[in-house]
C-alpha cells in the first residue's frame, strides 16, 4: 500500500481508504461478522483511513465501524465522521446540533477524537451557515481536541470553490466525479493544491454503478447512465476483466488525488481492490470502455439546492 499526504494536514493517507456506508446496510444487509472481517481485512492490508457519517444507515455503519475498530490501537487508524446529515432529507448545519452529532458520533465510534470531520452534503443548505455557523463550531470541537482537521462533502463542485473562496478548509471529500465516465474533479485540483486542501475523492464505483451489480433503489444514475454502463459491463465481462476493477485502477492511478475511498462490505472486496492497484492496467481496454461510456461523458444529476447546482 502507498500512502500520501492529506492536503496540508500532516496526517499520510493510504492512497485506496475505506468507505463504511456499506456497514449501514446501504448496498444491502451486511452481518457483523462479515463487517468486523472485512475492516480487520484492510487494517491487516495496510488501509489506514476510514470515512463513516451519522446518516449512513441512520447511525447503523458508526456503530458497526466502532464495533470493528474496539481494541484496534487508535494511532493505527485515521477516522473521518460527518455533520449536518441525519437522513434523506434531514439537514441541521446549526451550531447546537453539531455540537451534538461530535458527542454521538464520538459515542458510537467509542473513541475520543476523529481525525476529521466534514460537513456532510452541504449543497443541501444554504452555505452561509455551513460557513457561520458549522465550520466555526467544528473549529471549537477541534479546540477541545475531538477533531483534528476539518472540511466539507457534498456533489455539485461549486461548493467547493463557493466555501474555499470564504473560509480555509483541511479537506475535500468529493464523490462521483473521478470515475470511469466522469473526470470533472480534475479541473478543480489546481485550485484544490494551492489553497493547500486535501483531495479525498469517494466512490470511484460512481456508488455501485459501476460494480456490475444490482443498483439499490436509492441510486440517482438516470436510465441513460444505467444502460450505457451495462454495455460496458458486458464489454469487459466478455474479455474475461470486469468493470470494477478497470474502474479502481483507473481512479487510483491519478496521483494528484490523495486518497480514493471505496465502499466495502466483504473482506474479499477489500483484498481484490488491493490487488488490482498493483495489476497493470488494459491500455487498450481502458480506450475501449471509455468510448463506450462516451455518450454519458461528465453526466451527472442534480443534488441540493438549485444556486448550489448552477
Ligand atoms: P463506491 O463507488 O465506493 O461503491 C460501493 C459499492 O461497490 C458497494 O456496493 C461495494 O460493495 C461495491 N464494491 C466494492 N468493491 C467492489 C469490488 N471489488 N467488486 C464489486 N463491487 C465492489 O460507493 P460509496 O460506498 O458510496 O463511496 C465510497 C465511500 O465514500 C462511502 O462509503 C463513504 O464513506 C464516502 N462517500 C461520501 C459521500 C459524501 O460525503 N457525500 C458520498 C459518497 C461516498
């Protein structure tokens, strides 16, 4: 496993970290042994970064991660939890209910800090109080040493110039925007480096769409990504290769990025995508299914607030 620097932090990322939506139960049910495994798989595997957030099965993947985590050493892992979010459409940026969230998530975890902590899909609000209200509020957290750095997620990438314009930030977490179809997170790292944040970009499988499986209802994707994928998916199943894994190496091959997380719900999950960092890419399979995914090229769909999409 590589490891980089986050942004400015100090703290050294493993170049593939753990998304624990997965321990929600938000691709389907996952057992608590099976859970436990496969965190125990990427510790062991030299993953050091995990990202969880109180909304991700409604406080269920917080809990399964600390569950996971109990007796590990704290100074062999990075955690990164959220605020602001509480459900598909439950959002509360305000200074008291922060305050709050750390104490639970912090409970749930059963730890005493987290590495980071990032204002959870703030397109969905208006940012001036993300930007009055929340951040300062997570910059007190920070003071009494259960957070260490701090930054925002979310879809639409104006939100990210729209906040850093305002305030510093540690970290970025972007998602669905470095992927197979849809690279659009590239124009923003020149901005991203000089303002000296950390570059996190999350589900590099564009949330399961391209993991050649059932979606779960919930996913955004319009029928037009939907099929054009398929097709893609069987492109590579007929060479005997699989989408996910051209997915993964080419999300992680950008080392610009400083970590890429992936949802993983079994252990061999965890092992393949580790692999596949080290297995040389299909140059000419890569052409291939990038023209087959042409006709959904940076297509994405819209998330939050219509002024935070423009
Ligand atoms: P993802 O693109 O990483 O895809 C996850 C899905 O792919 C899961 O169903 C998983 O089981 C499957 N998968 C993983 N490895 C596979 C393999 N080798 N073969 C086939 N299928 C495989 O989507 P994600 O989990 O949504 O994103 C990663 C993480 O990033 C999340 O868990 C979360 O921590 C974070 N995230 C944050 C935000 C936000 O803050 N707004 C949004 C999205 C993701």
């Amino acid at each position: 496993m590589k490891y980089r620097p986050l942004g400015h932090t100090g703290l050294s990322v493993s170049e593939l970290s753990f998304g624990a939506s997965p321990l929600g139960g938000v691709f389907g049910a996952v057992e608590e042994n099976v859970a436990m495994e496969t965190v125990h798989t990427a510790l062991d595997l030299g993953i050091n970064f995990f990202d969880v957030a109180p909304f991700y099965g409604l406080t269920r993947a917080e809990t399964t991660l600390g569950r996971a985590l109990r007796g590990v050493p704290r100074d062999r892992y990075l955690l990164s939890t959220k605020v602001g979010r509480y459900g598909m459409a439950e959002f509360d940026f305000s200074a008291e209910r922060v305050m709050q969230s750390v104490e639970e998530s912090l409970g749930r975890l059963q730890v005493d800090h987290v590495d980071l902590i990032l204002c959870h899909d703030i397109e969905y609000v208006a940012l001036n109080q993300v930007i009055d209200e929340a951040i300062p509020t997570l910059r007190k957290v920070i003071g009494q040493g259960k957070a260490r750095f701090v930054g925002i997620s979310g879809l639409p990438l104006k939100i990210y110039s729209d906040v850093l314009n305002q305030t510093a930030l540690d970290a970025i977490l972007s998602y669905c925007h470095y992927t197979l179809n849809d690279t659009t997170l590239a124009g923003l790292i020149p901005f991203l480096k000089q303002k000296g944040v950390g570059i996190i970009n999350a589900s590099s499988l564009a949330m399961g769409l391209l993991a050649d499986r059932p979606l779960p209802e919930w996913h955004p994707a319009p029928d037009i990504m939907r099929q054009t994928v398929e097709q893609a998916a069987m492109h590579c199943r007929k060479l005997g290769t699989s989408l996910p894994q051209l997915a993964i190496q080419f999300a992680l091959a950008n080392q610009e990025i400083d970590t890429t997380l992936v949802g993983m719900s079994t252990p061999q999950e965890v092992r393949d995508n580790i692999a596949w960092l080290t297995t040389p890419v299909h140059a000419e399979l890569l052409a291939e299914i990038q023209a087959i995914l042409s006709p959904i090229r940076d297509m994405t769909w819209p998330s939050g607030l219509p002024e935070n999409n423009a």
